[in-house]
C-alpha cells in the first residue's frame, strides 16, 4: 500500500493493551456493467474505534473468536472488533506503521506486520498478549499463512521478496527473491501454492511454500502497479488490483492465464470476497468502491460508487456477510463502517 513509514521505533519499545475497547477487452471471462452510481450495500453501524483518526490498512476476520483484526497504521496499532456485539474489545499500541495483519484461527494467533521496524508481530488472538516478533525484510506489508507447512508468508515491498517464518516461533525459514517490489500475497490450499502480485514487469507469481522454488509467472497484461491479491479457489480464479491504471485483472489458476480486465475506482487497493453470495468486493484509495459478482463464470458489476473519503480496506464476515470498511476520520472519530449487502438495482 501506498505509505512511507515513519521514523524507525526503538524495537524495545513496551507494548500496551488497551482493554476496551466498462469492461476492458480482453478473452475469458465475460463482463457486464450494472448501475454505477449505487452500491448494493446498506449501512448497519459504525463502530468507533481508539486511537487518532488517521489510515487504515488491511484487515482479517476470526471466525473462530468473531473478532475483526484492524491495522491502524497512522496510530501505529492493531484494533479489535468484536463481530457479534459491533463493540471495540482491545487496542495493541506501539506496532510500529501496521500493515498486514493475518489470523491463525487454527492457532490462535494473529499476525501483524510492523513496517516501521521491519518486523513481523505474533500475537495470542484471545488474550493479545504477544507470542513473539521477528525480523522481515524492507517495508513488511502483506500477509499470509500456510496451515499446511504451518509457515507465514510476508511480502516485503522493498525488497520485493516474500520471507517465509515458522508460525510457532517466528523463526525464519527463506526468503524468496520475486522482482523489484512485491505487492500482496495469498496462499492457496487447493492446490498448495502462495501467490504474489509484482512489478515490473506487473505479474502474479506462484511459490511453492514447501521449498519456495517459483513455479509460474503469469504477465497481466494491461496492468500497471499489481498489488492487491485475492484468491477465488473454488472457482480457480485470482483477482489482481493493478493501483496505477484502476484496474482489476483476473486469472485462471488451473492454466495461470490472463482472463480478463475490468475497471475500478481510482487507485484500487484491498480486496474481499463473499463466498456463499460470490461477491467481490474492491476497496480504492479514491474512496470508490466496486462489487462485482460472478455469475455463471462471468464477472458482472453490481455496483460502484464513493462510499466515503480513504475507503480503501474492506473484509467481509463470511457467516453474516457483513462488510467492514474502516474510515480514519468521522465527526472527528476513526470507526469501522458496517455494512450489509442488499439486491442490486436494474441496469
């Protein structure tokens, strides 16, 4: 995501809890617009959140603890979200510029990834005390984690490498060089992979998370700054935000093919997706965001409207289908927006 980090944080820093708290043409999958000036979604709450009304960056549900895990990377924290009551439950301080975030729910650990040190955080999902740290590469920002190999991949931006850690103990097992800079990763438990949004040239790349030998690179033409990733397995489908030209590029993972390209808001960051209603959702740094549902293997647009200033992150709660957008300043507060999807309106 588009941020520079500030001043580097004494890593001996103390922890603090807080207890509270058009289509574009291209072959494979058919597209189709709806109305552009609606989104199918009503909103439900906002869920004020600690800390100063600054950024946002990514986001992940526990389904296991219905908890929301929250980087708020201005405050340098991660905020907790307790799903059923829609209350803030918990704040850990002094993450330094926060931008992944990842839940074990298997495990019972969170991750985060602290950019203003370079480190990786592992914290218990319930209690929040930390588990440990461990050093990453240049500017950590993505996460994701392999139950598998019981490894968590982070996407080094800088760098553009992905390291490889050891979930229990943080202890790293490779790092992997992919390109110049390295955008988001997701791990792929159908056919055991970790995939990788990079550039230049802008590409999705898979690894093998058992030994980290590349195994295929897929151009995404049409794409300028791949970035955002997400993974439709049962489907077989990749989503790759491209943040430069506002553009959504789609591949299949069976035969790493290009299979489309559709436009988005301005400067497209975090994705999500509904699984039982098959929709996805594209938060942008323009605050526009896209719904988009795939029907029959077409991808067809529901909706795309400015859902509010810096409404660039979004996950979804795959029980309730309630969606979470964080907004860094309302009547002067941060809260979490949520939202929940409606009927599309005619085209």
């Amino acid at each position: 995501m588009k941020w520079l980090p500030r001043a580097r944080r004494d890593v001996r820093r103390r922890w603090t809890l807080l207890a509270l708290v058009p289509m574009l043409g291209l072959p494979g999958i058919p597209t189709s617009p709806s109305r552009p000036d609606r989104l199918p979604l009503r909103r439900v709450a906002d869920v004020r959140l600690p800390g100063s009304p600054s950024r946002f960056d990514y986001q992940d549900v526990d389904p296991t603890r219905r908890r929301l895990f929250i980087a708020h990377l201005g405050a340098s924290q991660l905020d907790v979200v307790d799903l059923d009551q829609r209350t803030t439950v918990g704040a850990v301080q002094h993450v330094a510029d926060v931008h992944g975030v990842r839940a074990a729910p298997d495990l019972g650990v969170v991750y985060a990834s602290a950019t203003g040190t370079d480190e990786i955080i592992a914290l218990d999902a319930t209690t929040l005390q930390m588990r440990f740290r461990a050093p990453a590469g240049d500017f950590p920002d993505g996460l994701t984690y392999d139950p598998a190999n019981a490894r968590v991949f982070v996407s080094n931006k800088n760098s553009g490498t992905i390291t490889a850690l050891d979930a229990h103990t943080g202890q790293p097992a490779q790092t992997i060089k992919l390109s110049r800079e390295t955008g988001n990763v997701a791990y792929d438990p159908v056919d055991p992979s970790v995939f990788a949004a990079v550039r230049p040239p802008d590409e999705l790349v898979r690894v093998d998370p058992s030994n980290g030998a590349i195994s295929a690179r897929t151009r995404l033409r049409g794409c300028s700054g791949a970035h955002g990733v997400y993974l439709e397995e049962s489907m077989r489908l990749a989503f790759v935000a491209c943040e430069r030209n506002s553009r959504l590029a789609v591949v299949d993972l069976t035969t790493m093919t290009q299979r489309s390209l559709a436009k988005v808001g301005e400067g497209p960051d975090v994705l999500a997706y509904d699984a039982e209603l098959q929709r996805l959702y594209v938060a942008a740094e323009s605050g526009v965001v896209t719904i988009f549902q795939i029907r029959a293997s077409s991808l067809v647009q529901l909706g795309r409207a400015r859902l509010a200033p810096h409404a660039h992150s979004v996950a979804v709660d795959q029980a309730t289908h309630d969606v979470f957008f964080p907004l860094q300043d309302v009547n002067g507060h941060p809260v979490v927006r949520v939202m929940h999807p409606t009927a599309p309106s005619p085209a």
